[in-house]
C-alpha cells in the first residue's frame, strides 16, 4: 500500500514539474521553486529507500515467524507422543508383578 501511495506522489510530483516548468510562478522565483522541488525528491527518494528497508526487514520477521510456527508444531506434536506414553507407562491399579510388567510391555509394544 506504501508503494502504491509513493507512486501516486512522485506522479503528482512529475506533473508539478512540468506545471512549473511551463506556467512559472509569481509567488516564487524559478530557483526557489526548481529547489522546493529538489527538496521534495530527494525527501520522496529517502521515504521510497526506507520502504524498501522496511519491507526487506518485514519480509525476514515473516520467515522468521514460519520458522517458529513449524517448530512450536513439531514441539507440541512430541509433547502430545510423550503425554500419551507416560501415560501408558503408568501401572494400573494392580500391583507392580512380573506379570502385571510383562503385560503392560506387550500392551506399549
């Protein structure tokens, strides 16, 4: 949307150009007017860069937030694994036997 808006100016910043450089005005002299514009660029040319910058940087927080997303779902699926096994590997109610062991090894098998 900022690209778009800064387009839009420098548009109407050309055609400023070419209004004053056919029609002239008597508020101001052709310097100070062909400065007023040089300054106007150059502000435009410092606000087009630090767009650029500014979606380089939102572009690597993006990935950056992928990364995550992928990571805290591979964590949160091993945690679910882990959760279900150890509750698996609780003894029942029974007492600990060798048989009651040999059972619950077959069962986790």
């Amino acid at each position: 949307e900022l690209e778009n808006q800064l387009t839009t100016k420098s548009r109407t910043l050309d055609e400023l150009k070419q209004s004053l450089a056919s029609n002239g005005s008597a508020e101001q002299t052709p310097e100070a007017q062909s400065l007023r514009i040089a300054e106007l660029c150059e502000m435009k040319d410092s606000i087009v860069n630090q767009v650029a910058q500014l979606k380089a940087s939102m572009q690597s927080v993006l990935e950056q937030w992928r990364a995550y997303d992928e990571i805290y779902a591979e964590v949160s699926l091993m945690t679910t694994r882990y959760l279900y096994c150890i509750d698996q590997c609780k003894p029942s109610g029974e007492e600990a036997s060798l048989e009651a062991l040999k059972k619950q090894v077959k069962t986790l098998q």
